[in-house]
C-alpha cells in the first residue's frame, strides 16, 4: 500500500516543521532529559505491513500506554471480578486526581487513570511475587509484539519509585478503603516497573494488533481475547485513554487511543490499523502534542474515523 | 433486509417480557405518567427502509434528545466560535450537577449536560426573539424528519418551566460569569420547549440519519453538515451521551448514542443505520434502562459496534 | 473613659495612612462608585457611651452584616426549626459557592453565607408578602438602633437585582431541593432590600448592642433575646462570619464578627463593647481589609479578645 | 470551690445514665476494644486546685488533642514561618479528607485536620531523627502536666502504623507537593506515636492551663508562650478544634476545645479554667458524644461561654 507509505513519511516530515511541540514531562526526572525533537510513527496495516516513519525504531518508555496491556492481562485473570475494583467511566479530572476517590469509596473511575492502573496492577499481583508478576506483564508484552528484546528501563523505573509520592498517596488511598489486597508497596513497584517498559512505536504497534482485529493476532491466528472483549477495551480507550482530554482526542482523531507521559500514542482502527506514534512533549493535559495532531493528519487522510468515514 | 426486520421483532418481543423496567422521570410531573410498559424501536438503514417495532410509531418526550439537533443548528450558526461557551469533555457527574461550573468559570463541560444544553440554545437564541427560535428548532426536526407533523407538547413545555428550578439555577449561574448572553427567562422558555418536543421513535431516527451518512440526507442527497461535522458529533454523542453512563453505553452498546429523560435514545451506526428506541423507565444515571439493553442486543447481532466488527 | 476615646481616635488616624486599602467590590455596580478613602469605627461601651471616629457616622450599605439581624429576626418567629433549613458549620468556601450545596442536599452550610441568608430570608417572608416582611427587618433595625431614619438605598438594591445572577442560581437551586417556600422572586427581591440598609458605625453598634450585653439593650433594659441565644449568635458570628476568612479573623481579632461587601464589619465583645468599623476596600476573602487592621489594633489596646486577656 | 467540685460530680453521675453514647472509633483496633461506659472528667480551676469526676485519673489515647501542643512546639521552633506550610481556616469537611489538599497545592486547611497535624509534625521533626523529636514531644507534656509518668502506648502506635493507609496517602500526597521535608515514613511514625499518648483527664487538663492563663503555667509562673500566642491558639481551636463539627461545639459548649477519637475533649475557659473530659463514643463527625454533652452542662452552669455570661 504505496499510499499509506507516502502519507506516514509525509506526516513524520511534517511534524519535524513544528515548534511548538508541548512540555516534556518534567516529574519524572529521567523523562524530562528526553529530547522533545523526537518523533516517531509505525502503522501495521490489514496485511501485516508495518509502515514506519521518523524515529519509529526507537525506544521510549511507554509509560500508561502498558496500562491497556495490564487490562486486558487482568480481564483474563479475573474476568469481569475486575469491574469491582474499577469502574468505566470518563473521570472529568486530571490523570492524578484523588477527588473523586474520596467520593466513591476509594473505587477508581477507569482503568486508565493512575490510581484505576494501580489497582488493575494489585489484581495480577494477587498470588504472585512481585517479581512473578513483573515477569508475566513482561512476557505477555513481548509475545504480543513478537519482540523478545522488548524489557523495563530500570532508570525509569527508580526515578518513578523515588518520586512518586502522588501515586503512593493514590495507593494508600485505595488501601484505606480495602480496593488493594497486596502491600502498597508491591503493588506499587509492579506499577512503576511495568509503566518503565520501554518500547518503539514498531514495536508497540506489533503489540496493539489484537485490539484492531477482534482480539486475534492477525498474523499468526492466534486469539489473544474474544472479540467482545477487544471491542470493550476499545471502547474504555475512546472515552478514557486521553485524562481529561479524552474527549479531545475523540473529536479530532476519532479512534480509541491510550496515551503515556513518555509522549507514546497507541491508537487502534478496527479491522484497519494498529499505529503507535512518539513525540515527547505533551500539552495541558499530559497527552503527546504532536503526537495527537500526527494521528489526526493520518486518520483524516486515510478515513479511519469510527465515527462515518 | 429481512433479517433486520426479524432481529427488530424479536427484540419489540424480549422487551416486552423485561419486569425490571427502571423507574419513570419522576422530577418533571407530566411525564412521572407515562406507562412504564412502553417500548418502541425504529431502525432506518442503508436503503433508507424503515423497520419498527413496538410503540415505534408512538410519539414521547425527546427531553435531552433534543441537544443533538440544537447542537448541529448552532454550530451552523456560530461555527467553532460555540466551544468558546461550552467545552467537549466527559463531566464524571450527573446531568444536573452545578459543581464543575464553578471550577471552570460558568463553562460547562460539554454541550449535553443540561448546563452545556441552555448555553447552545442561548447561541441559537441571539438576535430573536424566543418565539423565532423556537420555530427555527421545530422547523429543522420537520425538515431532518421529512415530518410536517412534529409538534412541541405544551404541557411538559409548561411542567418544566414550573418546576424547572435547577435548570434555572444552572442559567443563572451561567449569566453571573457572563456565559450567556439573552435574559436567563427567554433562554429558559425556549429549552424548555425543545426538551418537550414530542416524536416517534421513526420520526428520531429519520432525523438522525445525516449523522450515520457523512452529514447527508441519503433519501433525498440534501447535504445537512459537513461530513466532518457529523463525525465530530457523533464522537460527543460517544463520549459525553449519556450523562456519567457514557462509558457504559460505550462499552455495552459500542455506539454514538443521546438519552433523554423521556426513555428514548437515538444512536448512530455511522454508515448502517440511525436507530431510535424508547422505553420510559431510567436507571439510576436517567437513560433508559431497557432501551439501552434493546440497543445493546441490536448492535450485538447486527455487529454494529464502533470499536470492530 | 478617655483612653478608649483617645484609642478610637489614633486608629481613625491610623487608618487614614494606609496606602495599601483592598479593592472595593466591583459586582454591584453602586457599591464599585464608593471612596476608598473612607474610614469610620463607632464603639459603644458598658456604660453605654459611643466613642465615635472618622466617618462614622456616614451611611454606608451594610450588605450581609443584615444577616445578623435576620437571623436574629428568624430565631424568634421560627426558633429551633430554623436550623432544619440551614447549618451551622463554616464552609470551607467563598460566601456565593454553590458546591456544598449539592452534596448537602441544597441546606446551607450556615445563615451567614449568601445561600444561608437567602433561606433565612425566606422564613421570615413566609405567610406575609414582601413589603411586610421587608417593612417588619426594618422596622427591627430601627428598634435595635434606637434611631427611626435608617432606611434602604434603592439605588444599591436595584443594582443587585438586576445584577444578582450568582444569588438568582443559590436560591433556585436551593428551591429545586424544596428548601425554599417562597417564589423565589419574592425571596430574592426581600434579600437583596434588606442587605441594602444604609446604616453609619454608630447607628450599627447601637444596633449590635444586645449582642454584647446578653440579649438586652443595655440603656433601656429591653430584651431582645433571651442570654443564650445572644451567645449562640456570637458564636456563629465567630465560625462563619467572614466567609472563608473567618479563621483569620478569630485569630487575629479575637472578636465575634460580621463582614460586609459594603466594607462595613460588626463585632462583638461581650460584657464590654460593641463595635462597627467602616472601610470599603475589600481583602481577597470580601471581607474589609482595613476594618480588620483596625479591629486587630482596638481588641489588642483594650484587651478584649474574648481568647484570654 | 466547692460549687466546682459538686457540679463536676452531678456531671460524671448523668453521664453515667446516658444510654446513647456514640460509637467508639472502630478504624483503629487498639481503640476498639475501649469500654463505652467510660466517663472521666477533670477541671483544674484559676487556684489550681484539681475537680475530678468519674475515670478522671484513668488514662486513655489522647490522639489528636496531641496536635494542640505539636503546634505549640512547632510554633516554638519555626514561630510564623509554619504557616507557609498550614492554614488556620475551618475545613468544612471530615477530619481525614484528602479533598482540599488538591485545589489548594497540598497546603493542609489548618494544623487541627490530620493532614495539617502531619505537616506540623514534619516541621518538628526537621534535622532531628524520629526518636528524639519524639522524645522532645513526650518532654513537653511531662513539663507541662508536671508529670514524668507520662508515657506512649506502643500498642496503639505500632496499631496505627498498620492501618493508618489514609494517614499515609495524606502524607504522600503532601509530599508530592513538596509540603513535607522528611521522609514520609518517619514524619508518619512520629505522628502516630504522639498521638498514641496516653494521657488522664487530670494529665491533660494539667497540660492545657498555659492556654487558660494568657501562657503561663499558673503554679510555677513558667511562661510556655507569649499571651498573644496562648490567644491564637485558642482561636484556632475554637474554629476548627472538632473538625466537622467545630460550629456545632462553639455553638453549644462555647469553649475552645480540640477532640480526639479516642474520645477526649481538651477544653479552656480562659482566665477560668482548664478542663478534660473522656467518653469513648463518638458522634457522627468523630467527636466525644457525652463529652461535649458533659462540657455543655459545665460551661452552663458555670456561665464560663466565651460569648457571653
């Protein structure tokens, strides 16, 4: 498909034109050294073409992005047991808020915000070791994108554990309120190790293909997750994966998408396209920049919206 | 499509034996009567055949049903100047709630919230009198329709602007940071009265049909949006329909859908079919408990859903 | 006693000094043309002497140190009921928030913040119209004042109404939960009248006498209420009367107290003194900056924190 | 005084008849297993001489009355620069709400909310290590009830620190914000431990007279602090001394005052009195029941409100 090529290249030239580029995250302290130039871009189309462009092979760290894959890990431990802990709905605040926590008994709203992440990650480590648990997310990570080089940046993931006071209050929050089984502690350094994988956008687009083909690996037939089920974490992606700018994100690109800190994008076109995008620097709500103008380019260019082509 | 026909019937049918119906609008005396028993579907697909089931061709209260259409009237009139007074963003809270005005400067979240809702009709209102605007509203549901019939139900009309006194807190509270612009009674009067316009679930789906066809009237090829505009609303239905049960109506339904008080629901199979469904009992969120559950069984066997087949 | 004369008049000097005065509330127009410049005080004590200073005797817009009054007005015709309607706990908020509001089932945290007063107001005007309610707080102002020229700027209580779109939203929302009896037209119109009695300091300190000197007038031996009740008053005059500002003002003036956007503050200390201070220029919480400097220095020179000598 | 010491022993025997007494604090194990029956109280007078009634000697957990002399000490070390890092308004919600921290940058509302008791705990912990902040804790209450046999119990400390989640996410939360100096766990063990003294009603009431006496320690003549800050204390105790229901206990004890859970009331009636009462249940706002009904009926008889004879 000569004409996605064309556009994926176009748009990585394009996005090196732009200056302003958002903020790189600063509160984690190994992001913040992140070069805000860097953009990158990789769609795996219908046949299993993997069309890349800028820094579409380089590592970054995933950040929330891995929170889709703890989801979708989890809804295969404990099926819909999970939606006790966790609800479905938008939150109308920022990605840490501890609002509304306090309001609703310690139950997050969503499984993509922080402290709905941690408890999904308390769910997988229930029975494990940390270190097992870890283990599991890692493998599961690499299978996906048929890449086992793929691994944590242990960097990253000590700077989250030596800063990462909001996401303990978070935590012990939860805890207080009887939503997390394990010590916080686990939990939490199963959390920072697993939002610490570092990924490329080839290489996170390989990993989201299930989602874009009803839960199958579409180049190996294997299934990863009923159909129904791929569709559902779709739909938690269009009304939740963006914070506070899911609706946003919704309205200019019109796919379901998860968001990272780390400036990663990955967004899903059913039964079209996987895509992963990269740009470092994010906006007012903590969401790549470019990388959400990127995908809006490609999408209305390639008439993927799910919302009327 | 004869199977569309069967799958209509057969749920008409399924709904009919449902004993958990919800509870009917108690808050707005004139519809606290209706029969709880009710339930009508309409399904107009890509050939432009209209399918109908139970009290499909009975008239109801559109309620907030009507927002869609005061949203595509408005954003014709002002264009992307209307996100100035409104925002698109999922609330996390109820239909009624006044508590985000106050964090954000009298703007409401999104336009379907009843804050959100008397901002677009303020827009509508400038430089008329109600009654023109009014007008103008009934006009364009006749039109949308192909209806001449459409009428507004003067006593709900009534019953509301009698008791309506948290919509008049939500004006007012909108006209103290200047968000409106017409005195808060004309503003008032005439989203009163487009909340109870009254129709059949075939005269809402008529009406929705340039939402599922790129913005076009398919019956007669009469452009009513941009197609862009069209994708645009459709992702606010997705991500903001149904009040903070959106992500549920998201995650079960997997479609762009708006509630109203009344029991119906008008949601869109971008490309497939506008659909329509009405049964009066709420769940605790005010949509429509079994219409959801209808929508949920249609798109499932027709695989309808947005987020892959 | 000469010394508190010759203290009333150094801090009449002191305050004339300032050069840093606040800002003088800008949302009702009437009040935005007032002088800053202004500075009165009126201290009656024990024996019942008024040591008068800078402008104390000018009329100015006493605003919510009314409610004092009509709470005072509102205890006597409905006695305990009243606090059916209203709480008596300190906000935690600005004197027009309307969120506690909503988790609290529209019954106001207490009668001093704008939602309080209005359903105070509100008990007052039941089973009479407006202009009897409105006549019998004046009527009360006048008695407590000894002084029958006091008498309501129309001028200010247009403003407000026409203006009043942030008290037009807490009394239909309160509505809207059954807390008001009254259209809330006629609430409205009775609280804004009353929050626009013109009075000078020395006319107000008369007024708060009975305040100082459990329940009596002092010079004639009249009851106003009985002990208890002047007590009660004092201490919610101490949580809640100065907004969010209030913990400031107990700390730093010892003193029950009232505040006013018109810059005016009435405080109490009991056995001793009762005391009103004029100064229009408004701190960040609506309370008079000055009047407080002035307050601080008087309770400090004369020992009268009611915390300890 | 023998009227004192009859009205104290009329008090301890009604008490002994109240059949409602509250709950006991059940999230803290250790306070669990208290006996509701328990009634003590304790009046030192201006002579000094000891009234105690009912458990008056028996010691109980003082919990969070420990945070009126953790400020005492703080303001000792860091005088006005503490409230940099703590307000002194009422919060207008529970004692552990983690709600306000988020809109005001994790500045606690006030030293008397937990939140605020952790920050001032962090400021007397700063360049020491935990043992001997708490050593100079435990020294200062010695000092002030004038008895060496004052003592932690290690129980309900090392109780607290198993389940004190919500404590811990304050202090994350804090923390995040920079709010903090040490570490969260150390700042965490000192608080807990404090707040596990065991203190008697006569111990107490001991401890609270330099708040009575303008500062000073009326037997020995020690000044503890300056008048002016004996004052503001107390102010501070009187707006937000009983969290939620800080108006409510102003209203009917008219006393500064500062609860604890394990159903202690610290009370000062300056000038007249120090007093301590102890009745394990508490009211819905986590208060002493019977101890504020007990001190109501003291301060009544006595006419010791500070609003007025």
């Amino acid at each position: 498909m000569p004409q996605l090529d064309e556009i994926v290249t176009e748009i990585a030239q394009e996005m090196a034109c732009y200056s302003d580029r958002g903020e790189v995250a600063s509160y984690i302290p190994e992001l913040a050294r992140i070069d805000p130039k860097h953009f990158g871009i990789a769609v795996i189309d219908a046949e299993g073409n993997a069309h890349i462009g800028g820094d579409g092979d380089m590592a970054f760290s995933i950040q929330s992005i891995s929170k889709v894959f703890t989801l979708t890990l989890a809804l295969g431990k404990a099926g819909d047991r999970l939606w006790r802990r966790v609800g479905r709905e938008p939150s109308g605040s920022a990605f840490n808020s501890i609002v509304l926590l306090e309001n609703e008994k310690g139950i997050p709203r969503n499984p993509f915000i922080n402290a709905g992440a941690i408890a999904v990650t308390d769910l997988i480590l229930s029975g494990h070791q940390p270190r097992e648990a870890l283990g599991e997310i890692l493998h599961f990570m690499r299978f996906l994108a048929d890449d086992p080089s793929i691994a944590i940046d242990e960097a990253v993931a000590a700077s989250e554990q030596r800063t990462g006071f909001r996401n303990a209050a978070l935590a012990n929050y939860m805890k207080s309120f009887g939503v997390l089984d394990n010590p916080v502690d686990y939990t939490l350094g199963v959390y920072f190790h697993h939002c610490a994988i570092a990924m490329s956008c080839r290489q996170l687009a390989m990993a989201g293909r299930f989602l874009a083909w009803q839960g199958l690996n579409p180049s190996t037939g294997h299934r990863v997750v009923q159909a129904e089920r791929a569709r559902r974490i779709n739909s938690i992606m269009l009304t939740c994966g963006h914070y506070d700018g899911s609706g946003e994100f919704a309205y200019r690109v019109g796919l379901p998408g998860k968001s990272g800190v780390g400036g990663g994008i990955l967004a899903v076109a059913p039964g079209k396209a996987s895509i992963a995008v990269w740009a470092p620097g994010l906006d007012a709500n903590g969401n790549s920049h470019l990388g959400r103008i990127a995908l809006e380019a490609l999408t209305r260019r390639m008439g993927w919206s799910i919302f009327g082509a």
